[in-house]
C-alpha cells in the first residue's frame, strides 16, 4: 500500500527573507485582534486564519531551503509566533507542533522522507499532532499499537492533546511497532478508521481543539513510519519545540500588557486614596507597569538569545554539548515568559478594577490562556535543568520537553 501526499491545496508562497516572515506574521495578526474575544467565549475555530497563516508561507519558514521551504532563522520563527500570539495565543499553538515534527523529520528522516514529507509542507500541507495518550504513567508512555498484518501496517490507539490535528493534512503520532519499536507514524487525512473529536474544554487556549484522536486499524504506509530516536542521542526538536512555547507566552504576556494599559488609559477609574483625576496616574499602577514592562523586556531578550543559540547550530554539528546548551538557553527564556504572562495577565485585572472582569472587555482570556499554556511542561523541572546543568555539568533530558 503506497499512501500520497499530495493534495489539491492552493499553492502557498514560499518566505525566503526575515522581513518578510515579520511582515506577514505582523498582516495576520493584525487580522487576529479583530474577533479574538467572541471566538474565544464561543469557541469558534480561527479556521480562516489559520488558512492564512499556511497560504502566506508562514508554514515552511523553518524548512531548510534545499527541501524549497524558507530556510529561515529560528530568531524569525520566535518572533512570528510571538506576534500572532499576542493578538490570538491559539492560532499561535495550532501550528506549533508541526514546527516541531519539521525538525523531527530533519534530526530523523531519511533522505527520500525529508524530501517528500518537506515538500508537502512547503506545499501548504500542515502537519497535526496525535497527542500523549491520558491514562498512560506518563507523558512519554506509548500504548498505541502499530502491527504488521497480512494487509500492511494497521494503528489502533488513543491520543489527546492533539493540538493541530483537527485543522491538519497529515496527521502524526507515536506507537509501539510490533510492541517494540517506538515510531512515529505520518498519516495523510482523511484516513479511514481515523476520528478527531473537538472534546477540549481546558479554560484556556480554547480554540485549539487540543482534544481526542481515535485510531481504529488504520493503514499506515511503511514508507512514511520515522522510528523515534535512543534517549541519548542529540537532537533539536525540543529546544524548537520549547522555544515556540516560550515565543507564545511572550505573546500571551504582550497582549495582556497592550490591552492593560489601553484599559487603564481609557475605562479605569483611580482608587478612591490615590488623589488622582486619572487611573493612568495613579503612582503604584505605574510603578506595577514599570517592573512589568521591564520583565517583559527581558523575557523577550533571553527568547532572542536562545533563538541565536539554536541559529548557531547546523544538523551536522549537533552534538551532546551544543544541543544542551540549546536546550539550557530555552529552558532560561522559558522560566521568565512563563512568570512574565501568568504575571501580566494577572495584574491586568489588578490594574482595571472590578469592571476589568466584565464578559463584554474579555480580558480574562489572558490569564486563562497564560494559566492554560504554561502547564505543558512544569517550569520547576526547567529551573532544576538549569541548575544542574551549571553546577553539575548534567546534561538535559532528551525530550520534546526540553
């Protein structure tokens, strides 16, 4: 059995220069701001965006320019997602994963997978993600099966956290081959035996549809089955991964400081004690908006530095030290967004008053997006990382958590 991967996709463009990644990422979100509350409060899906996103090219600008994608750098990557995350964090989470399995298929495909499943990419194909499965000891504990029968390939199993799935081309998970190997397996959609249930109801990021993908005896082609690599061998994926987590963060926490300070200025009225005509004068919001901006400043610094830090490194001269120190300088950016957008958000209702709460302003979509976000990987186990990592010269986990 021989799966394609082609489609009757509109052609999308392909990005080759920075600014015009930045420029196309700043067009969409601009697009975003309009309708963010009411898709958040009613769940509606950023389908026409997220279309967007892919026709633009901003979908191949991490694909390295032999397989015709943008061969951008990852310093660009960080700061489309930061943009589009600051009008709408979920349309920055949908594609998140399929940045991820980019550089998945780059650490471990073979030539003719690279160059295949690339090119679909840059083709406008999105890559979606068949999640961790829920009631499994662990993130990392795989329970879906794939078996070879007298058929071909068949995956039966049950995914969630499947962040993309519902919007993608080709559907990719883990399982166990033959109740051995651990693969990941590329599926384009629609494929019988497959099932993508919108069955998130997390308090924020609430329209990433990051719910339940059922696998009954669907075929997979051999051809498009990566095994997954040993614990101890270097690789990228999780610092892309974690740095675009930390790149939406930031968004998340500069959308909640933009509609701040446009909340204060403009619908806010001073406490009573401040002997002030202006909210926007009163001495403690600005002084609160002072720390918060320079905390911002300085999240936003340490993403572009492990941007640079990943930049710096090219496949061939991966190795066990500069990929931990990639995975290290994320982990660093990381700890700051994950504090600056939880802190943000928090004090944007702070700084407002009780009318900041309104369902009208939907200002509480910041701290339950930054709330819902920054709980993907524990940012305590990221601080322990960097400590042992500078004290004890241990290297980081080899994961797409880090």
């Amino acid at each position: 059995m021989t799966q394609t991967l082609s489609k009757d996709n509109p052609a999308a463009a392909v990005l080759t220069h920075d600014a015009d990644a930045i420029n196309a990422a700043r067009h969409l979100a601009e697009q975003a701001k309009v309708g963010a509350v009411e898709r958040d409060q009613q769940r509606i899906y950023p389908r026409e965006l997220l279309n967007q996103f892919t026709q633009l090219g901003l979908g191949s600008i991490s694909v390295p320019r032999q397989f015709g994608g943008g061969g951008l750098s990852f310093q660009t990557v960080a700061e489309v997602f930061r943009l589009i995350s600051a009008s709408d964090p979920s349309l920055g989470q949908i594609p998140q994963n399929h940045f991820g399995l980019i550089q998945f298929i780059l650490g471990e495909g073979t030539s003719h997978q690279q160059q295949q499943l690339l090119r679909a990419v840059v083709n406008g194909q999105r890559l979606g993600n068949g999640g961790p499965e829920k009631n499994t000891r662990h993130t990392r504990d795989v329970q879906a099966q794939l078996v070879t029968t007298s058929q071909g390939l068949r995956l039966t199993g049950e995914k969630f956290y499947s962040t993309g799935a519902l919007f993608a081309d080709i559907l990719v998970t883990t399982a166990l081959q033959d109740q051995q190997q651990p693969v990941m397996a590329f599926i384009p959609l629609p494929a019988a035996g497959v099932e993508i249930v919108d069955d998130w109801s997390g308090i924020g990021q609430r329209t990433t549809a990051s719910g339940t993908v059922r696998l009954q005896q669907v075929a997979v082609d051999a051809q498009w089955v990566i095994p997954l690599p040993a614990s101890d061998k270097p690789t990228l994926r999780g610092a892309v991964s974690q740095l675009i987590q930390a790149a939406i963060d930031a968004g998340i926490a500069q959308g909640a400081l933009d509609d701040a300070l446009e909340f204060v200025r403009r619908s806010s009225r001073p406490w009573v004690d401040a002997g002030v005509s202006r909210n926007a004068d009163d001495p403690y919001i600005l002084a609160d908006i002072g720390r918060i901006s320079t905390e911002l400043t300085a999240a936003n610094a340490l993403l572009a530095h492990a941007a640079r830090v990943l930049d710096a490194i090219d496949q061939p001269s991966l190795n066990a030290e500069n990929g931990a120190r990639a995975s290290i300088a994320v982990a660093e950016a990381k700890v700051l967004t994950t504090e600056v957008a939880l802190r943000a958000s928090e004090k944007l209702l702070e700084w407002g008053g009780s009318r900041a709460t309104l369902l009208r302003h939907g200002l509480d979509r910041h701290w339950r997006n930054a709330r819902t976000h920054t709980l993907h990987d524990p940012v305590r186990w990221k601080t322990h990382a960097i400590g042992n990592y500078y004290l004890n010269d241990a290297l980081p986990a080899r994961h797409a958590w880090i």
